[in-house]
C-alpha cells in the first residue's frame, strides 16, 4: 500500500504535465484532469489515474491543484456544476496556481469557506524547464494551517516556497512578476531596435548587456533566441502575457494605481496580436519596434 496521499491536479499543460510528471517520480498516486485527450493519455502513460471531471479529481483526493489559462476557466473548474467544490468534502484542501484575478480568487475563496473546504492560493515563477527540474519559485497566501499542510507536496514542485501572507497577497505578487515581464521584454526590445537603427551589430548588442551590469538571469535565457530569432511554439507567447497585463491593469485601476508604462506595453501586444504575432514569444515584441522605425531585422540583413 502506498502511503503517500493521492494527489488531485487539473490542467495538465506545459507548466501543469511536468509538476505531475514530478509529483509521481516521487512517489504520489495522482489523481489528473485535462480537457485535452491526449494530455489524459499522457497522464495514464506516465502513471497516474484519469478522472472524469476536476469534481472527481476531487472526490478522489484530500489534496487538490489546478493550473488552467484565465478566470473563467478558473471559476468553472473551481465552482461549475463539475468543479472542485461539487466533489470535494470538508476538510479538502483546494490551491489554484493559475495565473487569475484577485477578484475571481476572492469569489472561489468565498464559496469554498461556507463549504467547509480549505482553500490555498498558490502562485508559481519560473519556465517550463524550471518546471520539469522542480527549481519553480512558490508563493502562497490563505490561512496558515493550509500553507502547513501543502508545503511538503509543493516542496516537490519548487527549490523554494514562501509564505506571502493572508488573503490574495499571492496574486498580488504574482501579477507584480507579470508586470516586471512584459515592461521588461518591450524595453529591451525598444532599446535594441534603437541600436540596430543606429548601426549597431545586434548580436554584439546583445552579449554587451547580457554580460555587463545590465545583465540579468531572463536577459541570459532569452539570449540564444534573440539572436537565432526563435519566436515559434515559444513557452510564453504574447497572448498570455497580454492577458496577464490584463489582469494587472484591473487589478491596478481596482486599487487606484497608475501604471502608465504598464498600459503602454500592453497597447504595443494589441499591435502585435492584430498583426497575427500573438502566439509568438513574448521577447517577439521586439519586432514591434523595428516596424515602427523601419529597422530591418538582423536575421534578414545577415541573410
């Protein structure tokens, strides 16, 4: 008999498949959901146990995750006729790791409360390859007894998992990292638009800031694709960043926050995404502001 607990996990994609992948090779039965079939195919290969619905994902278990793309995927997963909350028993433990909005996590929260089922937030930073190595970044908000009773199996997801606070504090700070994101992506791309039209050698502009002070961990990843222009079947392309600015952008004018350069990023995704480019690498947006300065990009000037 097994005695590690079984598992739940709803949304087995490109971040949700490797954190189940890894949860088995330690040893958890896991209990997994996905609209996909070949993603449930996936999950039975590699050892877990398909459910019918996220409702029997969690009547099967005591512990339960989701990672899914927006709210109103979120909210039917977590509260629609077969969600979460329709299967699960008091003294469930439900944490979403979606990247959602504040509000539709305090709508979730707020339902499973009166049920009697515990309810997490639970926020991951990090790329598919952090994923698939479990080095994820976790943080958590909610009561503190549920970040207790998480943190062993989310010790298995991530090389660190922190304790943010009380309520939606964790979407907060995740929404601050999709920020720092998007703004950060479109700033470089504007600065090295800005060099190419001054003559420079876009490689060489690269290796300079990637290896001075103005070097940083994402600038070092995204690096070999700058130059290689490998926008294609990216990670994160810029449709979900500019959902996810979406949600900050809320968020934001919720709390009376100004956030100009924010807005300002998001309106050049929208130029992308009407141009067709918006399942392309968010570090695309680069192209953006070439095609505003007339800038020919530096993979058809070598060719």
């Amino acid at each position: 008999m097994n005695p590690k607990p079984v598992i739940g996990f709803i949304g087995l994609g490109r971040m949700g498949g490797p954190m189940v992948r890894n949860l088995l090779r330690a040893g958890h039965p896991v209990v997994g959901y996905d609209i996909d079939p070949q993603k449930m195919k996936d999950l039975t290969e590699s050892g877990g146990i398909a459910a019918s619905s996220p409702a029997d994902v969690a009547a099967r278990s005591l512990l339960s995750f989701s990672i899914v793309m927006n709210d109103d995927i979120f909210l039917d997963v977590a509260l629609g006729p077969e969600g979460v909350l329709s299967g699960a028993t008091p003294g469930h433990l439900y944490s979403d790791l979606s990247t959602v909005s504040p509000a539709a996590s305090a709508k979730v929260a707020q339902a499973m409360e009166a049920a009697g089922v515990g309810y997490l937030r639970g926020k991951v930073a990090g790329s598919i390859a952090l994923a698939e190595s479990a080095k994820l970044t976790i943080f958590v908000s909610g009561m503190e007894a549920h970040a207790r009773e998480a943190e062993p199996v989310l010790s298995l997801l991530g090389e660190r998992v922190l304790n943010v606070g009380d309520g939606e504090m964790a979407h907060y700070l995740k929404l601050v990292h999709s920020a720092i994101v998007g703004v950060y992506a479109a700033l470089i791309g504007e600065a090295l638009a800005f060099g190419e039209k001054g003559g420079l050698d876009f490689d060489q502009m690269v290796d300079v800031l990637e290896s001075g002070p103005l070097g940083s961990t994402q600038l070092s990843l995204k690096a070999p694709m700058l130059k290689e222009r490998r926008f294609e079947n990216p990670p994160s392309d810029i449709n979900t960043a500019a959902k996810d600015l979406d949600l900050v952008l809320s968020a934001a004018k919720d709390c009376a926050v100004s956030m100009p350069l924010t807005s300002a990023v998001r309106q050049v995704m929208t130029q992308q995404q009407a141009a067709g480019a918006g399942r392309r690498d968010i570090w695309s947006i680069l192209e953006a502001f070439e095609a505003m300065s007339a800038v020919e990009p530096a993979a058809k000037v070598k060719s």
